[in-house]
C-alpha cells in the first residue's frame, strides 16, 4: 500500500484539478450579471459609478474633482460661503436631518449648485423642495428583489423641443414627482410613464437639481448603446465654469436609514459560508482544501515505527591514550619518564584489582600479591625490583622493552 500512495495522492490532485477547472469554465460560461447596488466611484461593476465619475472632467474642465465622505458644512474641499462650486449626490437614498440640509440650502444660496439622484427622500427633504414624491420600499434595494427590468428615462430640457429618451435592459429601481410647485420648479425629465423625475430648483444665487432614477448614472446605463448622451444633457444643465466638483460619499455610505446601512445588508445576515460558496472559485479551493486536510489526517493516523538509533561499539579510549603516551615517551627517548608512568599505572591496577595498598612494596607487599594473583613469585620480585630501581640508574631501551614485557605479561596472564 504504501508503494502506491504517492501515486493515488496525485492521481486525485490531478483529478480534482481537472475537475475544478472543466467546472470552472461551465461556470464562467453560466456567468450572471453582477446585480449588487455598488453606486461607489470606484466600481466598474454594472451598478457602479465609475464611467459617471471619471468622466466629469469633460464637462467641469476647470474644475478641481474630488470625493468627500464628509457630512455638509465639513467638506474639505467646499466651502459654505465661496460660490462656482458643484455637489454630486448619487445616492439610493437621501435623508438629511434638519441642520444638514439647512447648510446644504445655505451652500446653494451662495452660488453654488447642488444636484441630488436618490431614489428615496425623506420628509425634511420633500419639504424643503416643496414636492411629494412616490414611495419607494428601499428594503427591497438590497434584498435580491427587484422591480420589473428595463429603465426607460427621458429629458426634455427645452418644451419646445421633442424629448428624447433612453432605456437599458437593467434593474429598473426609479420614482417620481407626483406634486410639485410648479411656481419654483422647472421640469427636465420624465420616466417610461411620462411622469416627472427630474426638476431643477432655484434657491438664492444657486440651483437644486432633483432627479428621482439614479441607475441612470450607472456604469450599465450610461455604456449601454448612446445612453452617454443622457448624461452628457444632464451635466451640460450646469454652468462649467465650476472650481470645485465634490462627488459626495457621505449619503451613500455614512448616513443610515433606521438604523440600517448599506453595509451592514442582507449580504452580511447571509452568513460566512454562503457568500463564500457564491463564488465557485472559493467555493471548490475551500472544497479542496477539505479534502486535502482530510487525507493528511488519514495518512497520519496510521502507526509508525520510531526511529532505532544506530549503535557503536564502544572503543577502549583509556588504552588508545596509554599507547599514544607511551610511543610519545618513546619517540623523546626519554626511558626513564616512561617507565615511571607504566609503573604508576601498574600500581593503580594493583590497587583497584587486588585492594593492596602500594605505599610500601617490599618482600610482604611481593608474597601478598603472590598469593592473591597466583603469578610466579620471582617474575613479581622481578617487577617490583625494577620499580624500586627506576630513580637510581638510567633505563636504556633495552631495559624498557623488557619492563614493558613483563608487564603485558602479568596483565595477561592475571
């Protein structure tokens, strides 16, 4: 079994493998229209604002563009009491309180324009621009819901002239005006119905543009066959000698609706697990992953035999040094030190061996010795003999080599 494992774990990558990626393509082939209400600047999804965004140099050339997340009065680059500027608000939703759309009236009234696309206003808003406006559930913008497809949004600037108008096969999300001063309302466009969506307002020294279908302005609309001319007619109805164009973030992403924000949906209740498995990629590498784990933890569980060390034979250092000193002795010539040193370690040894002691090694110390190792009397006469004389004459080679014998001999021999 264990010949052919390596074999069956990449007999079943490859398989996987293939498999994730015959799968993958179905999928890319299957691949839906990305629905998600981004109406941020910097998606180039279909319900992104991006193409809107990037394309306001052409209209405000001499304009600074920026983003602000900032709410009213606290832009970093408006100011309250400066005029030729422009706010963009793109938003589902637009509920200002009552002190910031005060400093948003008092922006316009000092020469400013301000033009708002939402598809829900509040109360204080309605208001504030004398209208009344249908209401739009806006639970259902990011419910997965939607209304019937196809946006058809017309504008008609000039009564004098035919309106003209534009559709896209997308999410049809709009609204109306179904009262309005007419007193200080002027009429721009209409929808499918032919009921008003888009009205500008004259507040002090600057404009209100109100517009009721902000997917109008998204990526999808505005790329979808001459749709960029809708744009290009709604942005012409500003003056173009603006310094400042601020494409607001702060209604769309800041400012909550009953608690409720756009990012904290119905994408987050979904749970961990069900917006990874939206994505097929992730959904079979999470897959894999699992099946990976699960054979490693297969292979792991059986028993392995634990290492058996190898081991030496044990060598006998003490005699390897004995006979390294020796031949170094030798070698110097000097006899006499050797035969001191061979006779301390024959001493030690009568010592540990025969627990004699060796302070006095006379004629008793010879015959106890005899009698415990049994070796003949006259060869350990000859030995000791030889050990008391060591100090008083010198040892020639001749005489070592005989010492040294003997000594080899008893230890043979004992």
């Amino acid at each position: 079994m264990k010949k052919y494992l390596p074999h069956i774990i990449f007999t079943l990558v490859i398989g996987a493998a293939i498999y994730m990626i015959l799968t993958g393509e179905k999928q890319e082939r299957r691949k839906q229209l990305n629905k998600r209400l981004s109406f941020r600047t910097t998606d180039k999804i279909p319900y992104g604002s991006w193409v809107a965004y990037n394309n306001l140099k052409q209209f405000f050339p001499e304009a600074r563009i920026s983003k602000s997340e900032k709410e009213p009065g606290y832009w970093d680059s408006l100011s309250v009491y400066d005029s030729n500027q422009l706010l963009l608000i793109i938003s589902p939703y637009f509920m200002p309180d009552d002190t910031e759309l005060e400093k948003l009236l008092s922006f316009v009234r000092n020469g400013n324009d301000l033009f708002i696309s939402s598809l829900f206003f509040n109360d204080n808003s309605q208001k504030a621009f004398k209208v009344n406006t249908t209401y739009l559930d806006y639970t259902l913008l990011y419910s997965g819901k939607q209304d019937d497809d196809t946006l058809k949004v017309s504008l008609q600037p000039d009564p004098s002239k035919e309106r003209k108008e534009y559709e896209y096969p997308g999410r049809k999300f709009s609204s109306y005006f179904y009262d309005i001063d007419n007193g200080r309302a002027y009429n721009l466009g209409y929808d499918h119905l032919g009921s008003i969506n888009f009205i500008k307002l004259t507040a002090g020294k600057g404009n209100v543009f109100v517009h009721h279908a902000p997917l109008a302005f998204s990526n999808y609309f505005l790329l979808h066959k001459n749709n960029m001319s809708y744009y290009e007619t709604a942005m012409s109805l500003i003056a173009h000698n603006k310094k400042q164009v601020v494409w607001d973030e702060y209604f769309a992403f800041k400012k909550s609706i009953h608690g409720y924000n756009r990012r904290n949906g119905d994408e987050d209740k979904k749970g961990f697990m069900s917006v990874l498995f939206q994505y097929p990629g992730l959904k079979w590498a999470f897959i894999s992953a699992l099946l990976l784990l699960l054979l490693f933890v297969l292979i792991e569980m059986r028993r392995k035999q634990r290492y058996i060390p190898v081991i030496k034979k044990p060598v006998n250092d003490s005699l390897e040094f004995v006979k390294t000193i020796g031949r170094l002795y030798f070698d110097r010539g000097d006899h006499k030190n050797l035969c001191r040193k061979m006779s301390a370690y024959f001493l030690e040894h009568i010592r540990n061996r025969y627990k004699l002691a060796t302070g006095n090694i006379n004629d008793q110390f010879i015959k106890t010795l005899q009698f415990k190792t049994g070796y003949p009397e006259d060869e350990l006469r000859s030995i000791i003999n030889f050990i008391n004389q060591i100090e008083n004459t010198e040892v020639t080679e001749h005489q070592l080599k005989i010492f040294h014998l003997k000594l080899e001999e008893f230890y043979k021999k004992v």
